[in-house]
C-alpha cells in the first residue's frame, strides 16, 4: 500500500478500533504528523498513554535505506513496523534489531510471509512478534509461489506450535474484503487479519488521478478480473524487486498483449506512450497496473475508513454466530 | 480423484454421515456394486428408503462418453452426477438434461467450476443442484486462473443471492484439510465442502504403487510443495485437457527441470525412461505426477475414511464454538 495509504487513512482505521498502517515510504515523518493531528482531536486518543504510537509502519526492506526510517521510529515509536520482502531472509533479523534498539524494544514487529519453513526460520532469528501470513490472493506484491490462507494459516499455526511459538499471532492477509473472510480467517487460526484492497474503495486513500478507484469498484469475479504475474514490475523498465515475488494486479490491456506473445520492450513502449498523456489509463483496456487482491469483486462501494472497520467487525461476530447457530 | 476415489472410500464417507464419491471412470458399475455390498452391512442404510443410491459419481465430461455412462446412471440413480472439465460450457446443459432424463430428475446434478461469471450462466442453462466452488489452492485438476475459495465463495455466493439464485447451495473445495477449513468455508458462505487430498490419505484410496502416499505424508509447507502448472499434464506426451485447466501437483523433479528451461520433448523421454522401471518415483525427486492440494502440509498420517469424517466434522464445531466464544 505504499504511496496509497498515508497518515489519514491509518489514523481513522485506528480510531475504529483497527490499527492503520502508513504504507512504506522514507518521508515518513509527515505521514505520522497528519496521523497524530487526526487522532488527537479524539478525546480517548488524546489521554492515551501507551508508550507507542497508535499506528503502524511498514517497509519493503530491500529498497528502503534503514539509517533514514530509524531516527524516525525512534522519535514516534510506532506501535507496529511491518517488514516486507527483504532480500535475504537473514535481513529482517539485523532490522528487528536496529528497530528494537532505537524503540527500547517498544514496536513490535510483524513480518510478512507466505512460506511455514521461512517464518520457523525466522521466528528463531528475528524473533518478530506478530507473523503476517499473506495468501496468494493478497493483491499487490507477494510471493510467486504459495498457497491462500486457507491452507497456509492453519499449518503455520501447527508448525509454530509444535516449535514452541505458540505465544506468536497470525495475522492472516490476501483475499479478505468482508466479515466472511474474517471470522473465516479466525476459524483457521489467525488472531487477526490485514485487509487492503478493501481500503482502496475508502474515502481516506490516496489513490491515482484517473479511472483507478472505478476499475476497483468495476472488479468482478476477482480470480478471473485480477491475475497474479511479474509482468507488471517491468511495464516502465527492468523489475527492481528480488527474486521470489511478483504482485496481484488488473488484467489490462498489458497483461493480455504479454500473454499474446509481445515483448516486454515493446509493453514498455506502449506503456511510456500511453502514460505520456494527460491521465494514466487504469481500467481494464488501460496499460498501467492496478493492484488488487482477489477479494476485489467484494469491493462495491466507497465508505470511510471508520465505517469499513465498524462495518466488517460488526458482520464478523454476526457470521459466526449464524454459523454457529446453524450446525 | 479418478481412478483414486472407488467404491471402498465413497462407502466408508457415505456411511460415516459425508457423501462419498466415485472419481470418473466409465467402468462405474462394478465401483457401484462395491460401494452397494459395503453400504448394505449398515442396518440403517439396508433400511434406506431413499429414490437415490447414497453415493456420488464424478465425471471429466471432456473425456467421457455419455452414451456409455448413462445407463449405468439410469440404473443405480446415484444420489449426486458431478461435472467438472467441460470442453464448452454449454456441454454441461446437454449433460445435465440427459442426466436427469435417465434418473427421472433424482439424481442432483453438482457443478465443479472457479469463475463467479460461469456459475451464473450455468445456472440458467444447465440448473445446477449445487455450485462446487473450486479454489487454486485445490489438488489435481482445475483452473488455470482464479482466486481461492477465500474470496470466491463470498463473491460466488453474494451474486447467486442477487440473480435470484439463493436457494442453490455452493460446496466448497481447494485447500481444506481440516476442521478448521470447514469453519471457514461455511463461515464464507458454502454450506458443505469438498476435501480431496485428506483423503489421499485414507485407508480406503486406490493409491499408485510406490512412494505416491510417502510423498503426501511428507509433504510440508504446502504452497511452496505443490504448485499449479500445466506442465505436469505434458510428461507423457501431449495434454489432452481443453484450455483453461492446469493441476497442482508435488514440486518434484520434472517440474525443477522445466523451470530450468528442459525441453518438454527431453522432459518426456526422461519421465519414460523413469517410468519404464520397476516402480514409478513419486517423490519430490521423481518424475511421475503427485496431485495434490495446497492443504497437503495438514495431512500426516493414514486413518480410516470414517475416522477422517468424524474427526473434521467434530473439530470444525468445537472451532467455531471456540472462536464464537473468544469474540
């Protein structure tokens, strides 16, 4: 969600009772600041006295420069740093470290994964305090190979279990754009989960000039309307992204011509064409990426991000009991 | 399951309270009457006054001949004719109307298939009893493109209400292993699943010679062990399935090398050449496929179908009172 979620959408989500995220950027600073201005117009946020931050952070760690982002962490504390897609996986441990020593080990952090193997790995080394287990429904960037949450959480949870890890929350993402796919993800074990497509329909988000929110609402069929490719790191030149991930996004007009056979040279071409005009397209018939998980076609409406959250917490507890009701 | 799920296994679910199913063969009759002695030793199935045998059938209709199947179906009037790979999709209209011909309209007809646009067609043309949501994180055959049953099931479900489609049940199938996948996919909206690769696992499977049940018991991290691809339906000469299918199936030899940029026409002399020995490997270093699903990771050891049964449905109440009982 970089550049998408900034300091008002994490604000309002936290403010219902979730807990927002800015999306990685280095010029974090006045993304908190704008958080801060928001929440501590909120009397029960205003006396709060955690020694953290009531937002989190995330970084994709393999482009993000780390001696830019800790003074800052150090400063606000957030309650949670999020790390994504190192380059080796050795990295997230010298991070979780220079993270705790600039925040007294105050924010916790969560790391996001799609393998069991990798998150025993690293719960020995970077000991993170939440696991982030993304599905391959997770729109945006994730890993090339793995399964969805529904297979992947429940195993984690076994695994980590059995490795003594069992003090350690999933928090499942990828696919989850209601109150169904919610307490779905409890029932699998999860003890929490991360949406955001969802958000991509929020009044909060920044989000591109043009036809962006309209393919997002306009998705349907989400397995069918979005496709999981590397095609899309490479539309505006070589993918700067390591090796092992691609991302969930539209089927476009690009998509559809890589499938034809046309060459990545030529998809740039067109695409430097195509986004040389006033407004870049992002439709269905555009050529520059729209990434969406596939829980897209559950996405109908813009809400505030309060309502969201109000809304999905409320369906969840309903569900669950129906269900239980019902068997 | 063809030529996997026979008479033995669809028995012992049925009798254990699940529907038990006969993967596709055109040689059903004697896989009937094997079903027909075991289910006949229950007293309360002897007794059964139902117009339908309590057995499923499933059929790849691409590659079956109606003609042959037909009078066997009109006979023993399964309780449920499962479709699945249809060339065109108004194939299944075609079966559907010879089906219930022949079974006077008693047999249910299920319909397997990924994509939230197709289910709603079919619905109006072949009218199916039950929609079989089928996720990417399923075993063996399915779609080439699609989201898992996280976000199908919800979409599926929500769009069936609103075309007037509510009252057809959808059944949910791909990665569920456990009790835990139950809960979540009746939390998502299906009102039964499908479970396929637990029961690879069961006393009752017909399974290959070999090490096939080894490299099912083994197998860890299940999206990174098994992954979709339609490479592996290439290994012994030309694919025979329409488009718009691949499989999931173990990561295993054949699969590295085709990554590595093998020759199709190589990978097929050196799957002969393994194959000609004594005993096909089924392993991760062999080079015959493993179907199986992304939920592999969940399934460690042999029990007895019934037992299977009785322990997922047990556990998938006990989750959901549990997670109920946590919110």
């Amino acid at each position: 969600m970089e550049g998408f979620a900034g300091g008002a959408l994490a604000a309002e989500v936290s403010l219902a009772g979730g807990l927002g995220f800015i999306g990685g950027t280095t010029d974090l600073a006045p993304e908190l600041e704008l958080a801060a201005s928001i929440i501590s117009k909120d009397v029960s946020f205003a006396q709060h006295t955690e020694k953290t931050f009531p937002i989190g952070v995330g970084f994709l760690t393999f482009i993000t420069d780390i001696e830019k982002v800790l003074p800052v962490l150090g400063k606000w504390k957030p309650k949670v740093v999020w790390l994504f897609a190192a380059k080796e996986v050795r990295d997230y441990q010298t991070w979780a470290e220079r993270i705790r020593e600039v925040t007294n080990g105050e924010s916790q952090i969560w790391l996001q994964l799609g393998s069991v193997a990798v998150a025993l790995e690293v719960l020995k080394t970077a000991r993170p305090d939440v696991i982030v287990a993304q599905g391959s429904d997770a729109g945006g960037h994730g890993f090339d190979r793995g399964a969805g949450i529904i297979s992947l959480t429940p195993e984690m949870r076994d695994n980590m279990n059995d490795s003594g890890f069992e003090n350690v929350p999933i928090v499942a993402a990828g696919g989850i754009a209601d109150g169904r796919g919610v307490a779905a993800a409890l029932t699998l074990g999860a003890e929490g989960v991360v949406m955001g497509t969802r958000f991509l329909a929020s009044e909060e988000i920044r989000i591109p000039d043009g036809n962006y929110r309209q393919a997002i609402l306009q998705g349907k069929d989400g397995g069918q309307y979005t496709v999981r490719s590397n095609i899309f790191d490479k539309l505006r030149g070589p993918s700067i992204w390591p090796t092992g991930y691609n991302g969930r996004a539209v089927v476009s007009t690009s998509y559809r011509e890589f499938l034809e056979g046309v060459s990545v040279e030529d998809l740039r071409k067109r695409t430097k064409e195509a986004e040389g005009g006033s407004k870049k397209d992002y439709g269905v018939q555009g050529r520059s990426a729209v990434w969406a998980g596939a829980g897209v076609g559950l996405v109908n409406k813009v809400q505030s991000a309060r309502e969201i959250v109000i809304e999905v917490r409320e369906s969840a507890v309903k569900i669950l009991e129906l269900v239980r009701s019902r068997i």
